[in-house]
C-alpha cells in the first residue's frame, strides 16, 4: 500500500494515528537539525516534519522540487497552525521515507501564482495541471459535466455515441479531413457537430438524445477559439420551441444548483432577435446592465410601443446625423462630469480601427438640468434635452451619439456600451444574467455569390407560419440590390440562442422533417439537386421514412465551464489545449508525417511555396 490517506485529508481528529501518505515535494524548508516538507497531491497539502533521526538521512539522499515522495509517520499537531491549510492544524512527524521517483528541476514554479509564462505552461502542460488553479477549473469542469448528466439522464435522456469519422457536416466552418488508405483518394471529414446524426436518432425513435461530444471546425482562430472543443449535444423529438425552452432552462438551474449552489429562480428573458439587435445592438447581449441603446434615425417598426425619435434630429442641418444610414445614442450614467480629456478619449476609443467610427458626439446632461453638448451649435438647448430623455438619461449622465452605417454603428455602440458597463463595473463577474435569444434570420444574404445562406444551418426550419413563403417563393434573388425585399429576407427561424452574461453558451433551433422543404432549402442554398443527393440523400431518405417533428440544441461546454469558472478564457478549462495557432505545443502537433504513411495512403504532397 502506498498511502493510507491523501495529503488533503488529516485533520487534528487523526492526531497519534500512524499514517502513509505519497505525493509531490511542494517546497522544502530547513531548519537546522529539522526540515518541513509540504507534500502535495490532488486533494491538498499535507506538511511533513523530518526531525533529527531522519533529517541525517536527507543529507545523503536530499529531496528536491516534485520528488515523488512517500513517508510513513504520525500525525501531530503543529505548534505553529496554518488557519489557510485545511489541513493546517497538524503535521505529520516522519519516521521512515522513500523516493519513488526523482524530478528534474521544473521549468517553472508548481503554485498558484506561478512563474511560467503562457507558452512555457502550454508546453509543459502535464506539470502545470498539477497547479491547484488549474485543477480546480478541471474539477469544475467535471462537475458540470456530471450536473448535466444527471439531469439530462433523470429527464429519460440516452447518451448514444455518434461517429467521428463521416462525411461532412456544415456549420459554417471549413471540415477537418482524414485521408482514407482503404479508400484510396478519398476523406472522412470530422464532425463539425453530431447534427445529421442526433435528426436521424429522431428518426429512429431515440426521442431524447445527448452527447457530451468533440466537434471539429477548421475555423481560423479568433481570440478564444478552439479547433476541437465539447458541446452538451441534445435532440428531441415531438417538441415545439417551447417544450425545448422549457427543458433546457431546467438544466441550466440545475448546473447552477449543482455546480455553483446558486438558486437562479429569476424568469429567463426571452428577447426577439431584432429586440437584442436594436436594444443591445448584439444578438448576445449582457443584460447584467441596462444602458439600452436609442435608435433615432429609424421609425420603430418593431417595438410598436416604442416612440418615433427622428424629429430629434430632423431639420437641423447637421449634416453627420442627416446623411447617416444610422444614429444611435447610449446614456453613460454618472458620467457627465468627465472631463474633456476624459471624452477625448471616448472619441479615440471608437475610432480605433478595431471599432472603425470616424467621430463620437456627446450631450451632457448636467445635475441642474440643462445640457451642454459637442453639437450645440445645430441643437438647441430644449432639443438635447429631449434627446437625453429620449436616451433614457438621467441628470448627471453623459449621452454619447454615434452616426454611420447601420452595422458598423450598431456593433461599434454594442461595444461601447460593453465596454463602459465594464468601466462602470457593472459587469460583476460573480453574477449571472441567462436570456434567451429568437426569431432569429433564417438566411443571411452573401454578396459575393448573391445567395442566400443559412444563419443557424441548413436544418433549422422556418417559423411555421413562414413554412407557407418559403415553400411558394422561388429562392434566386434576382435584383440584387434590392435583396432585403425579396420574401426569403424577412423569413424567421424556429431557433433560439441561449445566452449568459453576453456569451452565446447554447444555441439550436426546430428542425426541418419534410423532404420537399428540406430540398428547398438546399435549393435556396444553391444546391442542385444532384449534389443535393449527394452530400445529403442519406437525410433526404430518411425524411421519407416517417420522420417525426424534433428540435435540439448544443450548448459550448467549455465555454459555460470557463463562465462559471470566473473566467474569460477557454483554454483553461480544457486539459490539452491548443493555442491560438491550433498547435499543440506539447506534443508539437500537427506534424508532418512519415514517407511510408503517404505511400499507403497513396498522397503525394504539393505544398505552394509561400
Ligand atoms: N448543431 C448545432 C451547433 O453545433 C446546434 C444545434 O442546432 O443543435 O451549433
């Protein structure tokens, strides 16, 4: 036997008791005729005394730094107690030990707050999983795996494996592809996600399905992606929107309660696509804060109860705001005392060219009421303050206005107003916001190809009462520019985005089950029938043998860990991360690979010269 306990697990209960304990060398600290040693392993610290009789020993066999250690000793209580160790009453008196195994010095220090920079940590990864930091993301992340389990398995869920080794599936990424030797010339593609399994699952009867399962997209890698990552996949079948809602709200308060002890009684906000867009000016918006966006240049189509502010601005011969396709304002509360410098710097701010605006004017609506203003010169006093009120401002805010283009505007205002949440603090990392997102676009319109493509993919259905203008319309745009009025722009899918803290954790929609609407939407997809038949007959067939109604959605699993983790990103919940290069650095992957293997799979490489 190695151990009788762990080194998280002695108490003053055990004091006298005889005890084994193995682990790694944490530190080592002499004192004269006495060392302490602090052994670590998973479950904690345990602090060994070698007094004078085994001390001589360490002379001629000295320990260092993550020596695999085993003592056998008693447990004694310490005089000098650590009230931050769990374990930090007692101590343990050693009276024999072995090294089991000796450790190189480490490349850098295996503690919290460690020396190793990024990569060093990424390359030795296997020493710095040892760093209890680490581990607890780790622990977490398990935990919410095991939470998920639970719930899905208590609500008749089956965790049926699906294949890696298949044959495209799109969700708007680039396939990773394995070469096939017994198939010369030809590839599996990786799953970019179970989706064409987990429908034809439905199809077989498995009417509730889930998989916490890696998908592969061969994306390139903006900040916080990975190349292969988890989802929690699910599929159910004979389900509306609502059935799906409804039960996955249910797992997320049970992850919450399981994982984080935190009762998330509070109703979930479900907000429509273009409510988001236009109030949030993001379709992941942070609802952990207010500061809802004002729209002033475009009549309120949708929110009917919402006023019309274009005579704000109309008629003032300001030519910034006249000739924009878009102005919106955002109330910063508190801040109508910055100073010039102070919003100087906003100015800069949106015009970075990460942002890319050419200009930012601001009202401020002062304590005593009235407002001063970096466009006074074409509004009148009584003007900004209506368009302050407007803005939902309140006395000692500051109103910054933003004009140009409406998505460039719209995702520039979206991140000013996250980025003055965070310097306002109210994007407090330790509270937690859940919305829902709808009604979302069922196509995007591409330019270049002037097509349409799928916002979601290619499986997501209409709204039902939307099945009707898809089905009647002929999908091909023929007037371009006027793209936005042909019936396929404004078709609404039956999809939903579940959203916590401004991050998109889950996302799914109802799917389509009937073959003509299905061919249609390859069609509007412009897929010709035969490739149609091609990378999809398997679906199309199966959707003639009585295919029932079904719906899933797949939540980001390391995403909804590094969440609730506190953390901004990814990778560290993840045991073997990639980096941003989708290299692991560790193992020095990818790599070329032996003459031989290119042999059998019959490929010779034409690499371009850069
Ligand atoms: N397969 C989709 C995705 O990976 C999720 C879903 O529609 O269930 O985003």
């Amino acid at each position: 036997m190695f151990r009788s306990n762990t080194c998280g697990e002695l108490r003053i209960q055990d004091k006298g008791r005889n005890v084994q304990l193995a682990g790694w060398v944490q530190t080592i600290r002499k004192y004269g005729a006495i060392t302490f040693v602090d052994l670590r392993d998973r479950y904690g610290i345990t602090q060994l005394l070698f007094g004078e009789k085994v001390n001589t020993q360490l002379e001629t066999t000295p320990l260092g730094r993550e020596f695999v250690l085993q003592v056998n000793g008693e447990v004694i209580e310490r005089s000098n107690k650590n009230p931050q160790l769990a374990t930090g009453e007692i101590e343990v008196d050693v009276q024999s030990f072995t090294i089991l195994n000796r450790a190189a010095v480490p490349p850098f220090t295996i503690q919290d707050d460690t020396d190793g920079g990024d990569d060093l940590r990424m390359k030795y990864r296997f020493l710095d999983l040892r760093r209890s930091s680490v581990r607890r993301n780790l622990e977490l992340r398990y935990a919410v795996n095991r939470a998920a389990r639970t719930y899905l398995h208590e609500q008749q869920f089956m965790d049926i494996e699906t294949p890696f080794l298949i044959k495209s599936t799109p969700e708007g990424a680039r396939d990773f592809v394995v070469p096939s030797r017994m198939n010369p010339g030809q590839f599996y593609a990786l799953p970019q996600s179970p989706q064409t399994f987990k429908q034809l699952l439905m199809v077989s009867g498995y009417d509730r399905y889930y998989q916490i399962v890696k998908c592969f997209r061969d994306e390139d890698l903006r900040a916080d992606r990975q190349p292969e990552f988890t989802q929690i996949d699910c599929e159910m079948a004979f389900v509306e929107q609502e059935d799906i809602l409804t039960m996955f709200e249910g797992m997320i308060r049970f992850i919450f309660k399981e994982v984080k002890q935190l009762d998330y009684t509070d109703p979930i906000a479900r907000l429509s696509w273009e409510e988001a867009m236009w109030t949030y000016g993001n379709d992941k918006p942070d609802i952990r804060f207010a500061m809802p966006l004002l729209n002033i240049k475009k009549p309120d189509t949708v929110f009917s109860d919402r006023a019309d502010h274009r005579a704000l601005i109309e008629g003032a011969n300001f030519k910034v705001f006249d000739e924009a396709e878009t102005v919106l304002a955002l109330a910063i509360p508190g801040a109508a005392a910055y100073t010039r410098k102070q919003t100087d710097e906003l100015t800069e701010w949106v015009q970075r060219p990460q942002i890319g605006m050419k200009g930012l004017a601001h009202i401020k609506y002062l304590e005593d009421g009235t407002c001063k203003s970096s466009i006074d010169k074409f509004y009148t006093p009584e003007q900004l303050l209506q368009l302050a009120k407007a803005a939902h401002a309140q006395p000692g805010d500051l109103i910054v206005v933003l004009a140009g283009k409406e998505e460039r505007t719209r995702k520039a205002m979206s991140e000013l107003r996250l980025e003055m949440g965070e310097r306002l603090g109210l994007r407090k990392p330790d509270e937690f916001k859940l919305c829902w997102v709808l009604d979302f676009p069922l196509f995007e319109y591409d330019e270049e190809s002037n097509r349409w493509v799928a916002r979601h993919h290619p499986f997501t259905s209409p709204k039902p009462d939307q099945i009707e203008t898809m089905i009647n319309n002929n999908p091909v745009i023929t007037d371009a520019a006027n793209y936005l009025s042909h019936p396929y722009a404004g078709i609404k899918a039956n999809a939903y985005d579940m959203v916590l803290n401004g991050n998109e954790i889950g996302g799914g929609s109802i799917r389509i089950y009937q073959r003509t609407l299905q061919e249609k939407m390859f069609a509007a997809l412009g897929m010709d029938k035969e490739e149609q038949q091609h990378k999809f007959g398997f679906l199309l067939g199966a959707f003639e043998y009585g295919a029932p109604p079904h719906g899933g959605i797949a939540f980001g699993f390391d995403r909804l860990c590094a969440i609730l983790g506190g953390s901004e990103s990814i990778r560290d919940f993840i045991a073997f991360p990639k980096n941003n290069a989708g290299r692991d650095v560790m193992l020095d992957a990818p790599a070329s690979i032996d003459e031989h293997q290119f042999e059998e799979l019959q490929i010779r490489l034409n690499l371009k010269k850069e």
